[in-house]
C-alpha cells in the first residue's frame, strides 16, 4: 500500500499540479479511499468534496458523510439537496436500466449546475473512486470486449467520458478490488466503521425498490434496510465477529407486489420485502450468507413489528451466478 500510495503521488503531482479537482463523493469506502487519499497527496484547497443526497441514500447517511469529510480535514465540502430534481425524474419508471440511464444523467445535470456555482476553472480534473470491478462488469475495459452486466452511471456517463478524453478524469482506486481498497483506507488512516461498510450501488436505493420508485417507498425501504442493518451490527456469529462484519454486502429490497395478511380482524395487503445477505471477495461471484434461522426469525419479527407497511419478509437464497447481488 506504501507503494501504491508513492506510484500514485509521482502520477497525480505530475498530472494535477495545482489545478482543481472535483471528487464527488458516494459515501462509500471507495470515495471516502479517494478523498483520503487525494488529500493526503494535494492540497485541501485545491480538492472540492461534493455530495449529492439525491433522496436515494440509506437512512442518516448524509449526516454521516459530512461528520466523515470533516475528520478527514476536507476544506471543500460541497453537500447539495437534490431529492427533487431525482425523485420526479424517475416517476412512472420502472425499467431498471432506464433509472439507472435517468439516475447517472441527473447526476451529471446537477453536478453541472453545482459546479458552475463553485466557479471552477473549465479544466478542472474531475476524479471518481470507481474500482476495477466498475469497468469489468461496465464493458470499459478490453476494447468494451466485456459483455455489458449493467452499466454503472459513474463509469458511462457523457461528462465522464468527455473528461476521460480531454485526459481530465482522476480515478486513482481503478486498479483495484474492494478488498485492496479496504486496505489502502485502512493505511491512510480511515475509521473501521467506514473501511467495513458494505457496498452500495451508486443508484443507491433506486435499484432496490423494484418497479416505479416513489419517496414513499424510499422511506418504508430505507426504514426496514435500517433495522436490517442495526440487527446484524449487534448480533454475533461464530467468528465472534458482528454479523455485520462477518457478512460481505446485506440489505433489504421492496417488491413491487402486495401480499395478503392479516392486521386484527382485517385483510391487509402489505408490502413484500427481500432480506439479501451475500459472501463474496470481489463481487464477480457470491454465495449465500448461512445465518442461523432464530437470527432471521427475530429480525423479520422486528421488521414487520417497526414497519407497518411491510406484511411479508422473504430471504433471498440464490448465489451469483445464476442471480446478480441486487435484484436489478
Ligand atoms: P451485481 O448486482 O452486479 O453487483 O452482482 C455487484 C456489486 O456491484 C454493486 N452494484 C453497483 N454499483 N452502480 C454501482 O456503483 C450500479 O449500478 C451497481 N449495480 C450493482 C452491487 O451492490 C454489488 O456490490
């Protein structure tokens, strides 16, 4: 990691030199492993943090993004509201490569507008903490050889391309795995709570709430993915690890169909509810999470106890391949 961090030092010093750089930040370890490690290499008055809350992030994470940008001694944060530019753009779209075409070209259209607000110079570096897995399962890589799986907004859009061509686009974390970012944040100096957090797609919620995404299904998704989360982070398993910790990628997935029930002496018809819990090293293949059926029981319970909306909870047990890790 010494060695990675000195290779990428000669090459951003020599690139950049003084000129602005804009790292959008997720939230996630390997954005968080970027801005470490850009600010570790240039000076935090020429990098400009920006994060967007497009209303499709997980429950507080704006909150602690900014409290994690700050301990990081970022001098430039950016945090822009902009549930309601996202949200609207996707009413009434249920294709999940469509949210994910109208997801990464809004991004790019409130990052213009913002951007032009910060008044940067027009060749600013624009630099994005995707990692190898990003272009192998985008096509980037190999002449575009490699079968498109699904396309991951931060790799495909327009303005990425544009400043990947004008030899402007900063990608430091693109040779490596999850894992060797992990690493690479561990050594520059990132808390365990960040290094350990799972992955989360850069659509965020969008491609877990299948079919049409509304803010009301936005909030009862990101209210049981919580509770989800909460449980496997206090309860143990047979490593003595958290569950949390022992698990690679877990999170909790709204269908878009209702199921029968029963609340008193009435038929509800609640919302269905996917528990996904996967082990992996690189996200290329992935099996199924063994949890010991009382954990499962008790946190279901607690789901549908906490989340009115929500009358069914199923355990996806399908590995990668023949399934993906999300359901879109
Ligand atoms: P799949 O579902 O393809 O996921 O087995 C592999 C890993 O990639 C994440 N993922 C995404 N990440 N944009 C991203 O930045 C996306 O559109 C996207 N889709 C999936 C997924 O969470 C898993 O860790």
């Amino acid at each position: 990691m010494k060695d990675y961090i000195d290779e990428q030092t000669a090459l951003l010093k020599t690139r950049i030199r003084n000129s602005p750089v804009l790292l959008l930040i997720s939230g996630g370890v390997d954005s968080t492993t970027t801005g470490a490690l850009l600010l570790k290499i240039l000076s935090g008055d020429q990098i400009h943090l920006m994060y967007m809350d497009t209303g499709l992030m997980r429950k507080n994470e704006t909150d602690a993004v900014c409290e994690n940008l700050k301990k990081l001694g970022a001098k430039n944060v950016h945090i822009i509201e902009c549930e309601d530019d996202f949200l609207p753009a996707l009413k009434g779209v249920t294709d999940p490569e469509e949210k994910r075409r109208i997801i990464g070209d809004m991004y790019i259209t409130v990052q213009h507008r913002e951007v032009a607000r910060l008044k940067l110079p027009e060749d600013y570096f624009l630099a994005q903490g995707s990692i190898r897995p990003d272009f192998l399962e985008s096509g980037q890589r190999d002449g575009g050889k490699t079968s498109i799986i699904k396309s991951h907004h931060n790799v495909a859009s327009p303005l990425v391309i544009a400043k990947r061509e004008a030899g402007k686009l900063v990608e430091p974390l693109a040779d490596l795995y999850k894992n060797d970012v992990r690493d690479l944040g561990r050594f520059l100096g990132i808390d365990e709570e960040i290094i350990n957090r799972h992955p989360f797609p850069g659509p965020g919620i969008a491609v877990r709430i299948l079919g049409e995404v509304t803010k009301e299904k936005c909030g009862i998704l990101r209210e049981a993915d919580a509770i989800f989360t909460e449980e496997l982070k206090r309860r143990r398993g047979k490593s003595g690890k958290t569950l949390y910790d022992e698990i690679w990628q877990a999170f909790a997935v709204l269908l878009p169909i209702r199921s029968v029930g029963v609340a008193g002496d009435e038929r509800k018809y609640g919302y269905v509810l996917a528990l996904r819990a996967i082990n992996s090293t690189d996200a290329m293949t992935a099996g199924v999470y063994p949890f010991k059926t009382r954990d499962l029981l008790e946190i279901s319970t607690r789901i549908t106890n906490s989340v009115k909306e929500i009358g069914r909870i199923t355990y996806d047990i399908s590995g990668k391949p023949p399934a993906t890790i999300e359901w879109e």
